[in-house]
C-alpha cells in the first residue's frame, strides 16, 4: 500500500464532502492507495487555514496554483466555482496529475471539450463527480438494465427537483445569477447523466426552460428556474426530463422510471436505499411493484454495512466516487464517468438551451465534435 497526497480545491460544501470522503476510502474499501490530505486551497489564506483545521489536511493554500504545482499533491480535486475548472485542470494534467472534477466539467462546451482535449491527450486519470447515479441501487438498476429483466426498454422518465428556491421572497444569490449557476447548470446535469447512463446516448431534444421568479429581493435573476425536455434516445426509446429548483416539497427529488417490453423499475433518490421492480410475470392477480431494500448483494454496500436494509446515506456516495478515483489512478485505467461522459452531459445541454431559443427539435449531434 502507498499514499497519495490529494489537494482539494475549495472547502465549502462539496470540498468538505470530498475531504471526509478522502479520509474514509481506504477504511471503507481496503484501497491500495492510501489519501493523505495534504493541502487545501481557498480564495483567501484565512479561509484556507480554517478548511485545514477543520477537515484535518497538512496545509493551506490562498491560491490553486500554488496547491497544483506543489510536489507533495499528487491528484487534485476541483471543487471550486465552474469558471475555474478549466485552467486547474489544464495546469494539473500538464503536470501528469490526475483530476476529479465536480460537475458541470466546465460553464462553457468549448472549455468542456478543451478540458477532455487535455486530459485523453496526456493519458492521465481524469473524472467528474456524478455522486448520484453510483448508490448501490442505481449501480443495481444498470446491472437490471444490463441483463434486460425488464425487457426491451420502451420509455424513460427522469426528473431532479428541489425547492430550495420555491418561496419568491427567497433573496437573490449567486444562484440567481448565470447561465452555470442555474437550473441547467445545477441541477439538469445529474438527470442528463441518468439518462445516459441508463438508455444511452441522446440523439435529438425538444425543450421549455422558464424562470418563473424573475426577481427577487435584492436583484433580477437571469437564469432559468426548471426545465422540461423531450427527449429521443439514439436506440429510439423516447422519454421525458424535469429538472426545477423550485419545486414546492420536494428535497431530493432524483427520481426515474424506466418501462420495458417485460417489466418496469422506479426509484426515487428521497428513498435512495430502495428499487421498486415490476415484472410482468406469475398470474394477473399477484403482480405489482416489489421493493427491493439495498444489501449486501448489491453494488458497493458490503464495504459500509453487512445487513441489509439499514441502508447508505449522501456521503457515502462521494466516498464510493473517492474510491472509483483512486482505482483509476492505481489501475491506470479510466472508470466511468469521465470527463468524456462530462461533456456528452455538456453536449446534451448545449441542444437543449437551442431547441428552447428556437421553439423544436434540436439534434445533439450539431453540438459533438466531428472526426474526420
């Protein structure tokens, strides 16, 4: 076994979540490397000092430059601003360091596809931090998938809702503000990625974004409230994705439904232990939708329980992420997703905000990359 020295970039509330999680993986897992929090890296050196402290890293730093060019930093995590994704990792891939990177990749496509550009150029382990798609019972439901239980799949629905901005006398926020920071670059992306992930590539868009609360205390917003979206997957299946972030009652509102030739599968992220499973199968009488309680038998739950039931909660999600990392960097080879993945997410939302400008279809492949 041997360290790795890890430098997270931002100490707010998905930089701790990456620090906790580097300081459980090796307990949880057994994992061949073993984190060291090293350094941490904040927009002021107070601030810096106080994550160090507080998450228990070896050092501070005021600038992320100075955390990726030191030498006991071996792989960097980018938990900072969208903005600055691109040029920290573009300084850490030149330096052969691999990178986790919290989503959006990046607020523009072109700094997406510059950032995979970089990284499949240099070789280096590189991923983004979809968290939620790798709960044992999402893990669980693409193996479902995989081995066709349900059967052919004839229709998808994804939706993530919140409603942290559901009451209009909310304040303006830097989440008000921002094509990044809002409905599209928050939340969109995470069901963007379900959906990829569980039927496969989008081949064409029909979407209505709105902003419901134009202003609010203290500003005007200029970013989308939610959005709805038509959509055709490129085998043919055809489904639907809500994303809101002012979605009255619901606070973790993850959720898909996926109906097959032979069955169909629910799950909802406000119950994230548990898969409920249609099969049409057995008489008339006796059929309906079992739940399917997460436990040892699923993916990645032996290591943090051995009963099951008694279930995995958000945090463990970002420590199953720290150790996909970590075996990238040990194995060398790429595990999903990737920043690959991350722009076919960027891609995919590139479509969407032009087929609401332009009221109809909208092919995704007008926005990818073509290769002579």
């Amino acid at each position: 076994m041997s360290e790795i020295g890890i430098g997270i970039i931002g100490g707010g509330y998905m930089g701790k979540a990456h620090a906790v999680a580097m300081s459980s993986v090796a307990a949880v897992f057994d994992t061949p490397l073993r984190p060291r929090l090293e350094m941490i890296a904040a927009s002021s050196l107070a601030s810096a000092e106080r994550y160090r402290a507080s998450f228990g890293f070896n050092r501070a730093a005021s600038d992320w430059q100075t955390l990726v060019t030191d030498p006991k930093v071996d792989a960097v995590v980018i938990a900072s601003p969208q903005d600055t994704h691109r040029a920290i990792a573009e300084a850490a891939i030149a330096l052969g360091k691999p990178v986790l990177c919290e989503k959006p990749l990046a607020d523009t496509l072109e700094d997406s596809r510059a950032m995979v550009q970089a990284a499949e150029a240099a070789g280096v382990p590189n991923m983004i931090g979809f968290n939620y798609i790798r709960t044992p019972a999402s893990q669980f439901v693409r193996q479902l998938l995989a081995e066709r239980t349900i059967g052919d799949v004839t229709w998808f629905r994804c939706e993530h809702t919140e409603d942290f901005l559901s009451d209009p006398s909310t304040p303006f926020n830097w989440r008000c503000t921002g094509l990044a920071n809002g409905n599209m670059g928050d939340l969109a992306p995470h069901p963007i990625n379900a959906a990829l992930a569980l039927i496969g590539p989008v081949a064409k868009v029909c979407a209505d974004l709105e902003t419901v609360h134009t202003s609010r205390p203290g500003g005007k917003v200029d970013n989308d409230d939610h959005a709805q979206i038509m959509v055709r997957f490129a085998s043919g299946v055809m489904g639907h994705i809500y994303s809101s972030r002012i979605a009255t009652g619901r606070k973790m509102g993850y959720a898909y439904e996926i109906t097959g030739t032979k069955g169909a599968i629910r799950f909802d992220q406000e119950d994230q232990n548990a898969v409920w499973l249609y099969l049409a199968e057995g008489p008339e009488a006796t059929r309906g939708f079992r739940k399917i309680l997460t436990g040892p038998a699923h993916p990645d739950y032996l290591p943090f329980c051995q009963g099951p039931g008694h279930g995995t909660g958000y945090q463990d999600q970002i420590i199953i992420e720290a150790k996909d990392f970590l075996t990238a960097i040990h194995t060398g080879e790429a595990v999903w997703p990737t920043f690959r993945d991350g722009l076919a997410v960027a891609e995919v939302i590139e479509a969407i905000h032009a087929s609401a400008n332009g009221g109809g279809w909208t092919n995704v492949s007008d926005f990818q990359e073509t290769t002579a």
